[in-house]
C-alpha cells in the first residue's frame, strides 16, 4: 500500500498529534506490509536517528488504536503490522520461512462474516490464517 500522499493530514484525521515517530512509524508500515516491530524500529531509526523500543511500540499501539494500522500474530509468529485497514481480508502464511501475504475473500463480500452460529454477537471482522508453502520455498 502506498504512504499517504501527506501522513501529517491522516494522524491529524485520526485526532492524533503529528510527531515524527508517528510519522516515521506510519511511513516505515506503509513502506513494508507485514512488517515486524524490529523491522519498523530499524526503519524509524534510519529515518529519524534515536529512538526508543518503548517510543515505537506506543506509537504502533496508538496508531492501530486509531484504526490506522492492523495488528495481526499467526500463530507462532511474532506480531506484524499492516497498513491494509477497513477491509476484511485474510493472510496466507508460509510455514517454511514466514512470509505473509494478504489475501481478499473468497466470494463475494465478506461472507466469513456471517457466522453458522453468531451466539447474539454482532460481527465485524474475521480472522482466518492460511497455511502453507510460498513459491520461493515450494521451488527449493
């Protein structure tokens, strides 16, 4: 997904306060989807110089709190962060080396979200994990 044409406008949108390690992080996301917490913290460094683990990490919290960026943790894997918000997609993950892709419903829109049984819950979003093996280590 592209960075936003002016980033200072989408935390401003979000009723956040523009900083340069809201900046930096909201950039370094858009930048790599899927991305580690390391791999943001390398980014922002490059980009701004100094800056706390604990700095970062709030910064993600905050963003994805704003509904700007997207959790998300397959199991067994450390949590990434995507950009790709708003819609109900899914994630394909290969078990030889880690790599995550995005992956659009099956049919339709959304109809992982109309449960068998909703148990009076009002549904808004679904979590499903493929599983697999990427072309790069199929071909190996």
């Amino acid at each position: 997904m592209p960075v936003p044409t002016d980033p200072a406008a989408v935390l401003r949108t979000a009723g956040l306060r523009v900083t340069r390690p809201r900046l930096a992080v909201l950039e370094a996301v858009h930048a790599r989807p899927h991305v580690d917490t390391d791999a943001v913290i390398e980014a922002v460094r490059a980009d701004i110089g100094v800056v706390s683990h604990q700095a970062v990490y709030d910064v993600l919290r905050a963003l994805t709190d704003a509904g700007l960026l997207r959790r998300i943790q397959p199991t067994g894997s450390v949590a990434r962060y995507e950009a790709r918000v708003g819609d109900n997609h899914h994630h394909v993950v290969c078990r030889s080396c880690g790599a995550v892709a995005d992956v659009d419903c099956a049919v339709g829109e959304a109809p992982c979200l109309t449960a068998s049984d909703d148990s009076g819950f009002v549904i808004d979003e679904a979590e499903v994990t493929y599983w697999g093996s990427c072309p790069a280590c199929t071909s190996r």
